[in-house]
C-alpha cells in the first residue's frame, strides 16, 4: 500500500490523489462524493456531523441538504463490500455519518472479524441489579479482548445502545461490526438466570444462544463463572460462522484472516483430504502475509499434527511445523495459538515438560481457551497423568459443549484410560470419538489396542484391516517413532495392544 492510502475492507483511498479502489480496480466517483469520502476517512471512523460535511465539500456556498444526501447515497452504494448489501458508509441516526471496517494494519495485513457485547437487559424488579449486569458486560468485553485474531468494540460504543430497540443489521452497521453478543439477566431471590445469544450483524441469524441458571452465595464467583462460560462458548461459534463465510467465496477473493478461518473450518474436520486442503490454504496464506502470525501459528499446528496422524513424513512435518510456530511467537508472544503449535511439536518431540509448559503458557494467555485446555490434557495423557487429563479433557468439554473440535476433546479421556489400564472406558471414549469423526486415524489405532486389551481381539483386528487400508506403513517401529507416548513404560503398553490387535513388527513396504 502505497504511503498515505488507507484501506477500509477490500477498498484503498489515496487522499492525496483523491483516487478510490477496490481490490487494486479503480471506482470511478464524481469530484464531491470524492471529497466527501475524504472528510469521512480523515475522520478515521469518526462521527462526521451534515454541518462538518457541507462546510467542507462545499465551503463559502450556501446548499440544500440534498446535495449532500445525494453524494452520500452514492458514495454509500460504491462502497458496498459485498457482504449481504451492507456498505462501509453508515447513518449514526441523529448524529451524521461514519466510515467502518477501517485497517490500520499494513497491506499484508487483514481485517479482523469484530464484535460489540451490547448492555445486558435487567429483567429483575431489583434497578440495583443493573450494576450487575453492566459488570458481566465489562467482564465479557475483557475476556474476549484476549482472543488475538477478534476486535472487540470499547464499551463505551457498546453502551451508546442502552436501553435502545434497534434492528440488529442497523446497529451492526452503526458499531461497524460483524456480530453482536446480546443478553438479560433475572434474579429471583438467590437464583439467577443469564440468557446470552450471538448474532450475525450482517443477516440477522442466530449463531449461538444459551441459558445460565444459578444458585447464588457469592456474587463475584457466579459472575466469574458466567464470563468464563460465555467467552469460552462463543469462541469456536465465531470460529466456524468465520470459517463458513470464508468457505463461500472463491480462495483467490481471501485476505490473510479469511484464509486462516477457511483452513480452520476444514481442519475440524479430520481427515486427510480436509488436512490436505487447509495446508495448501495456509501456506498461501504465509506466502502472501508472511508476517501475519495466525496463519503461521496454524501451519505449524497442522503440519505436525499431520506428522502424528501418519498423513506426512514425520521429520519433514516436525521441522517445518516447528519453524512456523517459533516465527509465530516471535510475530506475537501473546497469540495462544502460537503456543500451541509449541507444545504440541514439543510433545512430538517427548520433551514432557516443554510441552507442559507451552500448553499451559496459552492458558495463562486466555484462561477461557477450551482448545488450550484440550491439548494441554492430551500431553499430561500421553505422559502417564491420567486424572489430570481427565481434568483439563473434561473443563473444556464444559466450557465448550458445542465445539466442533470435541472429538480432539474426548480423545485424550480415551488415551487417559488406557494408559491406566481401565480398557473398557478406553474403548467407550475411542468410539464415541469416532462416531464424531470417523477418519481420525490417531483414535482408529488407539481403538484397536483398547478393544484387543479389552479381549475384544476379532473387532480389534476387523478394525485394523480397515486402519492398513488407509495407513499402508503403519507398523509397530512406525508406531514406536511417530506416536508421542512420553515414556518407554507407556509406550509398551500401547504397543502390546497392537500386537494383539494383529499388527506386526514392520510395515509390509518394509
């Protein structure tokens, strides 16, 4: 981006030139709607009144408001980005007229998704709950402040719409946001009742909606419990509704961010051909943003995750899975999931601790992250700490009941069991996880040793048949050097389930 243009979604203005482009193809304005666009993006998302605005493009004359309206209604249909009607003008009813979607980010750069937590509604007779309310929208606001790739509104904008009916497409162009997270609370006595809903700002659907009821002996605590709760639901639901926006548009159309969500939508769903997919989106990603840590952090996680799965060379998927995650964290220290990528090449790599570190790293970073909780459990299951990754397994379960990633949520109960011996819960936990997904290939083989441990041995072998189909080198040594049970006491437990299960010593294109 050329010094001294600024970017608003996919548009460029230069306003020394006064020249306006979208996606490098100029759009072609007339002499005052263009000085009206540039009073607008001097303003930087600023409210500018009528008066400012006519003062300006029309300096010394006396006009009719129509002149004004009528450049503003076609600046407003030039700007149009495409997303269901919605433009980048907007009408602060009252007030004048403001630009949203700006990107303060070099051209490499994206735009992130963004939301506003509007005032929750006090349905209780009580007015002094209203501070209550107020305050689980202040700790809403700074729960989701922790999620890197999200932009949340200040609350002062949020609370502009206190006690307002709007229609949630307006008011979402008015905020200059995605989404909106609205709700109401109701006391009764000590019992409280939280409902929360996500909306899409753009269409109106509903993305999410939950309903909290509590017994109340100290109000800090509920409180803490309802933002947890709330923050750590609505994540993944953004995530996917990302995703499924992403997945819509043609790949070559995707800005850095769009990518990122595409590849995470199609990694969810954990198969080979999806994995296959993201990558190839995600390197394009890296290629063309080179410093945008999100779509480094997920290179890395999804290389070598592919290395544990058997879908790629080992050493290869390690190594350059490891380079992304460091150039990760040295883009932002502060993105969970750059750590991630971390840990779980560490625990690849059977460096217990480090992993341990990493994973708990990205929960000090957002303590709300049912994802950090997920993989910081499969460690301590690979590592022989059964209960505590039961633990962590189950707190994000909780915080995430919905989350499309809950197969990756339930495999580490199932390795939890096995390595403690307790086959049969192994073999309940593997096929409930597989009954989510079906091509997890890491569940596939932990299934066919729980079920031959359990005695089960003509299913353990059926099953293998199919899991060789799929995975032609898999063998004992390939289970010995890709599979990252932490200790040789563990990792012979696991390897005795195979062999039971039929598998042998080495691959047949051995």
């Amino acid at each position: 981006m050329d010094e001294g243009e600024l970017r608003f979604g996919r548009f460029r203005f230069d306003p020394a030139q006064r020249r306006l482009s979208r996606e490098g193809v100029p759009v072609r304005l007339g002499s005052r709607a263009l000085a009206v666009l540039a009073v607008l993006v001097a303003a930087r998302g600023e409210v500018v009144s009528k008066d400012d605005l006519m003062a300006r493009v029309w300096p010394g004359q006396v006009v009719e408001e129509n002149n004004l309206q009528v450049q503003v209604s076609t600046l407003r249909k030039a700007l149009d980005d495409g997303a269901g009607g919605q433009s980048h003008l907007v009408t602060v009813p009252g007030r004048g007229y403001r630009l949203v979607g700006f990107v303060d980010a070099p051209a490499g750069d994206c735009e992130r998704p963004s939301i506003a937590v509007l005032p929750f509604q006090n349905l209780s007779d009580d007015p002094a709950q209203e501070h209550f309310a107020d305050g689980i929208v202040e700790d809403i606001i700074t729960a989701l402040g922790r999620l890197r790739w999200l932009m949340v509104i200040a609350r002062k904008s949020s609370f502009a719409y206190k006690g307002r009916t709007v229609d949630v497409k307006q008011m979402g162009r008015e905020l200059g946001v995605r989404y909106l997270l609205e709700g109401s609370v109701r006391w009764a006595g000590k019992r409280l009742r939280i409902s929360a809903q996500l909306v899409d700002a753009t269409t109106g659907g509903h993305h999410w909606a939950e309903r909290y009821d509590l017994e109340v002996d100290d109000i800090f605590v509920a409180q803490d419990a309802i933002t947890r709760s709330v923050a750590a639901a609505i994540e993944p639901h953004l995530l996917e509704a990302e995703g499924v926006r992403a997945l819509a548009g043609s790949a070559s159309d995707l800005g850095a961010w769009e990518l990122v969500a595409r590849a995470q939508a199609q990694f969810w769903r954990l198969t080979r051909s999806d994995h296959e997919a993201a990558v190839a989106v995600l390197k394009r990603a890296v290629d063309s943003y080179p410093d945008y840590a999100p779509a480094r952090s997920l290179l890395g996680f999804c290389l070598v995750f592919a290395a544990h799965m058997g879908w790629s060379d080992r050493d290869q998927g390690l190594g350059a899975g490891h380079r992304h995650a460091l150039r990760a964290v040295a883009l932002d220290d502060r993105d969970p999931w750059a750590h991630i990528a971390l840990g779980y090449w560490a625990m690849m790599e059977r460096r217990t601790e480090e992993s341990i570190a990493a994973f708990r790293g990205a929960l000090h970073l957002n303590p709300n992250s049912a994802a950090g909780h997920c993989y910081l459990s499969h460690i301590l299951a690979f590592a022989g700490r059964d209960r505590e990754a039961i633990e962590h397994a189950e707190t994000a379960i909780r915080l995430s009941p919905l989350d499309p990633e809950m197969a990756l949520f339930l495999g580490p109960i199932s390795v939890a069991h096995y390595v403690a011996g307790r086959y049969a819960e192994a073999v309940r936990y593997a096929s409930d996880t597989l009954r989510l997904r079906p091509d997890f290939q890491g569940m596939q083989r932990l299934c066919c040793a729980s079920l031959a441990q359990a005695g089960r041995i003509e299913e353990a072998r059926t099953l293998l048949a199919g899991v060789r189909r799929q995975q032609p080198q898999l063998s004992i040594a390939w289970l010995r050097a890709s599979v990252p049970y932490q200790t040789p006491q563990i990792m012979e437990r696991f390897l005795d389930g195979m062999r039971k299960a039929g598998l042998d010593e080495a691959s047949a294109g051995d």
